[in-house]
C-alpha cells in the first residue's frame, strides 16, 4: 500500500487510538494538539473527577488497565497517566506536534459538487485509494506562527466535550454584565488547576448553573471547601438522572443499556427498515428496563423532588447521565449544596435571579456548568460552507455523541477502516 500522508487532529483518547491504529499500517501521521499535554478533556479536569464508565469498559481493547489501578471508576490522574503510558507503549507520543492548533482546513483539487456527489471518500470506497484531491490544514503554534500542512487524509478527533462552551443568551442587561461577581465556565475553572480553582472559591458564595457532570463535579469541591457556612448554589433547569453506579436492585443495568445490544433498542438516523422495526418491536423492553432501574435510581431524589421527568433509558443513550459525586445527597441535607430550580434565570448586581424569587441568590463567583458545543466546534474546523453543513446531524438527533457524527465518521473515521 503506497503510504499515504495522514493527519489527526486531537491527542485525547481518540487520536491516541487513531494514531496507534495508524503506526500499524505503515502510515506516519502528523498529530496536531492545542493543548501542551496529552489526555483531551482528562489532561485538565478538576481532580474531583473520575471516570463514569466502570473502568473495563474505558480500556483500550489492546491495552488493559495497569494492575495498580483497582478503582471501579479512576480517577481523571488515572485516566491521564493510562493514556500516557498508551501513548508511550505505542509510540504515538513521538507523532504528537503539541501547541499546534488546527485553525481550519480545505479540500482542494476537486469542486464541491463532485464531493457531494461521492457515495464514498476519495471516491473510489476505498479510504486509501487515489483521492485526486488533498487536505491543507492551516495550523498555528503556541507562538502565534501559521503554517499550512497537507494531508491525503485527516481524522478528526477534537471531541465533544471541550473547547467552546455553551454559555446561555441574556437580554440586554440580564447578563454576566449586569452582574459585580465573576463568571466563568467550568472549562476555565478546570484549566485553572486545583490550587487556583480552590483560592478562588475558597469563603466565597458560588453559584453553580447545571446539573450534570462538569457542574456536580464543581460544586462537590466547592462544598467541601467551604462547607455549610458558604453553601454551593446550584440552579437547576433540568433535573436529570445522576446515579451512584451501573447496579440496580443489584443488577447491572450496564448488560442492558451499555452494550452493543442495546444499540438496537434505539432508533438512529439513516436506519433502514429492519432496524428500524426492531427497535419499535422491543419498546417495551426498553419500557420495562426503565421503570426497573428507575425505582431504585429515584429513592434518593425523591427527597428532594429531583426526579427527572424523562426515563433514565433516554438520558442513558444521549448520554445525559452522572455518576453521583461521593456524598452528594449528604451535601443536599447538611445544606452545603442548595438546589434551586428555575427554568430561566438572569444576572443582576448582587448575583443571579431565579423564577418565582423576590430576591436573588447572592453571589461572589457564578460558574457556567452549562456545557459545550461540540457542534459548532465541528464546524468550525471547516473552511467550506458544504462541509459544515454535512459535519453535524440535525440538533434533534436523539444520540448527540457520536452518531452526531455520523457523516463526519463515515467520510473521516469508517473509512480509514481503523
Ligand atoms: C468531566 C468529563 C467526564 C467524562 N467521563 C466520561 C466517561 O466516564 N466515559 C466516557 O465514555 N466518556 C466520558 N467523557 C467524555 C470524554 O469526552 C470521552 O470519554 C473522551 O475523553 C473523548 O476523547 P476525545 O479524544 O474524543 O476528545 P477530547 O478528550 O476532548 O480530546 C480532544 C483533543 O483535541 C484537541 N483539539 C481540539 N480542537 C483542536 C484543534 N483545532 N487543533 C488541535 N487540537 C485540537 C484538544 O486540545 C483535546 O486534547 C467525559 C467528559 C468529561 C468532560
């Protein structure tokens, strides 16, 4: 096979992986990380995060987990230094171009139109066939320096969960603008590194915005910081289903729900007429699950009418699921973390208005524990107009992981045949 010139774009979980798979073929592909460290989301996540898979099923199918790591769900070091110790093993380390930022990137040699029309990349079905056309990333370095690289074949491994923050819209003066406090998002407050992060929460009144991961995370260190006498904040639009571990009842939901079983317990974009009958077929085994593990999920939200209004299954396949950071129900009854639910909320002087409140929740630091947009992040990466627009599905898509990416897979990902 003639060697063709590969660039990935990213050196988090799925570069590595590209990468390694990559080395294997005979390719020697360029990885083009932002970052100066390795890791994705894992290089810089507070050190209050662990994993939420269990760990055997966050593994590397050719390499396991060191025997010193024992934990069910390691911690975000024990990520970081496991994809480290890959990387190494591998020698994917030696290809990673770190402080290079891919600005954006180009197919030329071929028109638009003719790319529409290929049933396959390179137009031939074959990831390393005769592509008549090739990639020029514009890449910048830590210093600001641009250069142009090019490749037959990019793989793009920028992640979902990182990068550009979700950040809410205000009316004029209801926003972060209106208010005398700090506001940030958890992706700063994780880059800030724990001794920052904590010097500024510590004795302070914080508000947390979400209820998912990044935010139970943030608001778990906040509480442990400064205890009953500065209580976390949390406003709440959605209630969600945050779990202790994958056992119901003693049953591990997980042979159910995280299993290529249950892939057809879903219905996907671009199913054909089998699987999509399937999947109504076996509605209510997805029913039955559900209504299983959520009357022992909800035993502890109950207490604090946190019960999601979705079913668990649902949250389960968008991935809109927690695990439940230690000791949070006993933070919500000691009082260091307050729940507050509103559906809308905006910013004023003193801190953050909620509905149905006559005076706001007082506030030194609002953090934005409101996500990413993994979308737009995609298509940003694009110079051309028709490539963003195939780069993402459709905003309802019912999986917003990676069949989000369905396109993107099959043109970059499928097809190199990893
Ligand atoms: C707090 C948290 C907990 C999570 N827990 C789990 C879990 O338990 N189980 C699970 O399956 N998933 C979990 N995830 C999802 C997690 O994102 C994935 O598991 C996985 O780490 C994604 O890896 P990735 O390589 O696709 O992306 P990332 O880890 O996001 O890595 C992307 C890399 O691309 C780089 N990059 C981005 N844009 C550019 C650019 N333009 N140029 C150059 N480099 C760029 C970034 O710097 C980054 O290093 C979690 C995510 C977070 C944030």
């Amino acid at each position: 096979m003639e060697k063709k010139r590969v660039a990935i774009v990213g050196a988090g979980v799925s570069g590595l992986a590209a990468c390694k798979h990559l080395l294997e073929r005979g390719c020697t592909p360029a990885v083009f990380e932002a970052d100066t460290l390795l890791g994705g989301v894992w290089a810089r996540a507070p050190d209050c995060t662990s994993l939420q898979s269990e760990r055997p099923m966050y593994q590397y199918s050719d390499f396991p987990w060191p025997d010193s790591v024992t934990e069910v769900f390691p911690s975000r070091r024990q990520v970081a230094d496991y994809l480290k110790a890959y990387a190494r093993h591998f020698g994917v380390l030696d290809c990673v171009r770190f402080g290079h930022r891919v600005l954006g990137m180009e197919y030329v040699g071929v028109g638009e139109g003719e790319v529409a029309a290929w049933e396959e990349w390179a137009g031939c079905g074959d990831a390393f066939g005769d592509g008549v056309g090739e990639w020029r990333l514009t890449v910048a370095d830590a210093d600001d320096h641009v250069e142009t690289h090019v490749a037959d074949f990019v793989v793009i491994c920028i992640g979902r969960f990182s990068g550009v923050p979700n950040i809410p819209t205000f009316p004029p003066g209801k926003g972060p603008e209106a208010f005398d406090g700090q506001v940030i998002h958890t992706m700063d407050y994780s880059k800030m590194g724990t001794k920052k992060a904590s010097e500024m929460l510590k004795g302070k009144r914080v508000t947390v915005i979400g209820y998912l991961k990044s935010a139970l995370d943030v608001a778990a260190e906040c509480a442990e910081l400064n205890g009953t006498q500065h209580p976390c904040t949390m406003v709440v639009r959605t209630k969600h289903w945050i779990i202790p571990g994958y056992y119901a009842w003693g049953f591990p939901i997980s042979n159910l729900c995280l299993n290529r079983f249950s892939e057809f317990l879903i219905h996907k974009p671009g199913e054909g007429f089998l699987l999509s009958l399937l999947a109504t077929i076996l509605t209510p085994l997805r029913w039955l699950f559900s209504k299983f593990a959520e009357s022992y999920y909800s035993i502890p939200m109950r207490k604090h009418a946190m019960v999601p209004d979705h079913s668990l299954f649902e949250a389960l396949a968008t991935c809109l699921i927690a695990i439940t950071p230690k000791d949070h129900y006993k933070r919500l009854d000691e009082g260091s973390i307050v729940i507050k639910k509103s559906k809308t909320f905006s910013f004023c002087k003193e801190g953050v208005l909620v509905e149905g409140a006559s005076s706001p929740i007082k506030s030194d630091v609002v953090i934005f524990g409101t996500g990413f947009r993994g979308d737009q992040k995609i298509k940003d990466m694009f110079v051309s107009e028709y490539f963003q627009s195939i780069a993402v599905g459709p905003a309802s898509s019912t999986v917003p992981l990676y069949r989000l990416f369905h396109y993107i897979s099959f043109l970059y990902i499928a097809s190199l045949q990893l």
